[in-house]
C-alpha cells in the first residue's frame, strides 16, 4: 500500500481538492467511482469548506462547493517548505497570485497555502504541511497517480516550473512523436510532465487517478451520470477520460504490470 507518512519533497504534487456546483451531488458520483468514504466534518481547503475524501480511512482529496466565479475542476497542490518563498518565485518567474499565502486551519495548524497562475494561464496551489500531509494514499486503485500540464504553448510552462521547482526537464522517449517533457525534482524523481497539444482550448494540470479497472470505471461513471471517452491501452496502460456531472473533466488508468 503506498501510505503516504511524512511531509513530500519540495514540488511534489501532494493534494487535490475538487470545486464543484453541488457538493451532495458530487461526492455520490465519485463515491461510486473509487469507493470513497467521507469525513463527517467538512475540512477547510483552498477554496473554502469541502469534505475530506477518505480511502482506507486516510485523506486522498477534497470535495468543495464553490461559486461559479471561481471556476469548477480539480486543483492540484505542489508541496513547499516555504510557501512564501515559493510564492515569490512564483511571482518573479511571471506566475500571478490568485490567493497569496494564508494559513488553514485552527492558528495554522494544518498548513499554509496559495494559489497561483503560470504564465500560460494553468492553475495551481502550494501547501506547506504541518498537521496536514496532503494524500495519505497514492498510487493505489481509488487515489491520484499524476498530474500533467496540457497547453498549446509548452515552452514559456516548462521554463516557468523549471524556474520555480528547480526541475530538470527530459524528454518522453517511449512516445517520440509527443510533444512531451518530463518534469523532474533534484533527486531525479518524476512528479508529472507538460504536454503541448496545440488544439488545447485552455491551459491546465489533468488530474489522473489510479484504478484497479478501466472498463468497470467508466462503467461506473456512465451509471452515475458522467460521461467517458473509450478506454485505450497505451504504453503506460489502460486510460480513459471521465467527464463528472459538473463537466470536469479528468483521466482514470489501470497502469501496465
């Protein structure tokens, strides 16, 4: 099982939390997708108060009822040790703030956090973990597996994380004609890459959860009101797009053995 037990390396991606029209409605669909239980009290996230998504008992998202005005869709959260440092690095690599650094939580107790904007219009937030790790569980049937940045104009993206995270950036050599680098933390660790698919009609990091079943998945999610593409194996394994009942969108994957 991979339990997450310690706080993550700086530019790991390490929470998501999900802003959707209905709450009720939204933890229904994807309780039925992966399982998922919820806690009975609703947790603070970046973007207001959500429930906590609990798979074994441990944390593995949010769930928040958000306005229109903030957007719907999956937000991913790198982690920091500093995220007032990081956010400035943010601002000096052409990123905007969208929330400067605040603190969540009874006095701060659980973290620190922010959201940001790169310079392609992707957003994404910062979580410096005190009492709260981010995703206890990952890489397992039910939890996140990666988070890849699709946009039409990769370059000034890859320059900006490389600029923030200090990443190394490689090239994806088992899909060649893929417009595809992986992005790189300082031990060499792959935390997600950039893909640059010019038809993209906005710019954003693709949330893509682990499943034991491809098939049965988007089964599930047609049964409960979602709408899938045609699941396709591919290098990495089988995947398929899930589009929830809010419209948002994200990837589901039986990883190749």
């Amino acid at each position: 099982m991979s339990y997450v037990t310690s706080i993550q390396p700086d530019g790991t991606p390490t929470w998501i939390d999900l802003r959707v029209p209905d709450r009720e409605r939204a933890l229904e669909f994807y309780g039925a997708l992966f399982g998922w239980e919820y806690a009975q009290e609703p947790a603070e996230t970046g973007t207001g108060l959500g429930t906590t998504c609990l798979l074994y008992g441990r944390p593995v998202a949010a769930i928040t009822q958000a306005p229109a005005t903030t957007g719907f869709g999956w937000n991913m959260y790198f982690a920091t040790a500093d995220c007032d440092g990081t956010a400035k690095r943010i601002a000096d690599a052409g990123g905007t703030l969208l929330k400067a650094p605040t603190d969540v939580g009874d006095k701060g107790d659980q973290g620190r956090m922010a959201i940001a904007e790169d310079p392609v219009g992707a957003r994404f937030g910062l979580w410096e973990a005190r009492a709260h790790l981010g995703c206890q569980v990952v890489n397992e049937p039910g939890s996140l597996v990666r988070n890849d940045l699709v946009t039409a104009d990769p370059e000034p993206a890859r320059a900006f994380y490389a600029a923030v995270f200090d990443y190394t950036l490689d090239l994806n050599e088992t899909l060649p004609d893929a417009d595809f680098t992986f992005l790189r933390r300082k031990d060499g660790h792959e935390i997600g890459g950039v893909f640059g698919f010019p038809g993209a009609p906005s710019s954003a990091w693709a949330t893509t959860f682990e499943v034991a079943d491809t098939d049965a998945v988007t089964g599930r999610a047609l049964a409960a009101g979602g709408t899938t593409s045609t699941p396709e194996d591919s290098p990495y394994g089988r995947i398929a797009t899930i589009t929830d009942p809010f419209g948002v969108e994200f990837s589901v994957i039986t990883r190749a053995s």
